[in-house]
C-alpha cells in the first residue's frame, strides 16, 4: 500500500466518520439527508481506493452502483422533505411523529412499561395464534355486523 492508497483511505473514512456524527447529531431533514450522502461518498471512496489496491475494477463497479442507490435516495428524501415542510412548515425531525392519516388517533407519547409476570401476557397486548391453530373471531358490533350483511 503506497502513502497515497492510505491518503484516499483517510480521507474516505473521515467522510463517513462526518457524515454519521452530522447524521446523529442533526434535527434538520435536509442536513440529515447531506450527511447519509457524505457517509455513501465516503464508503465509495474507499470502494474504488480498495480497487486500486487490488488491481480490480470491482471497486469502481460497486461505486457506480452506490452512486445509483445515493441518486435514488436523493429523490425519496426530497419528495419526504417536500411533504413534511408542505404538512408543517418546518423541517424539524420530531414533526414526522405527527404524519399520519386525518382519521387516525395521535401517537401515544411515553407509553408506561409493561411488565411481564411470567405468564407471557402483557396485558392489552394482542398475541398471535399458535401455527396450525384457526384464529378466533372478534366480536362484533353492530355497525360491523350491518356493514358486512350489507355487502353480501
């Protein structure tokens, strides 16, 4: 590994290393979405540095296809910041807990812990039922019992 190989690594590492403490460390959607990018372009620089290393064209070959996924990513983010700022007016990432259909109840906020007694129930939890075994029916209500005999 030659002086100039180990520049590249550094370099590449210290992109990523940036890119996750401005990921953690930021509130801002767009920063957030800078620093995932930053990290990626870190990741491929030591891609295509490791090629070089090995004499192979692998390195380069997973850096075209990072760049596609960082591109790809690039479009979501946008179109989820466009859609929080045009929800809120604002780009603050604690807003996204308040995303969610009209019709929906709002996210419980500290929900207190359950305790398990050794029984395996946690209370109102729902649980799964067993393989191979039918699941029970609900009960139902009247609006569900008049709304289902007037589809059929």
């Amino acid at each position: 590994m030659t002086p100039e190989d180990l520049r590249f690594l550094l370099v590449g590492a210290g992109l990523f290393i940036l890119g996750a403490i401005g990921f953690l460390t930021r509130r801002n959607l767009i920063l957030m979405v800078l620093s995932a990018e930053l990290m990626m372009h870190g990741v491929s620089m030591t891609l295509v540095t490791f090629g070089r290393i090995h004499q192979t064209q692998e390195g380069q070959i997973f850096t075209i296809f990072t760049l596609t996924v960082a591109a790809c990513e690039a479009g979501l983010a946008l179109a989820l910041v466009l859609s929080l700022y045009r929800k809120s007016h604002s780009l603050d990432i604690n807003l996204w807990s308040e995303l969610r259909e009209p019709d929906m109840p709002a996210p419980v906020q500290d929900a207190p812990a359950r305790i398990d007694d050794g029984s395996g129930s946690y209370g109102d939890t729902p649980k799964l039922t067993p393989a191979g075994i039918a699941p029970k029916d609900p009960p139902r209500t009247k609006s569900s019992a008049g709304a289902s005999s007037a589809r059929t």
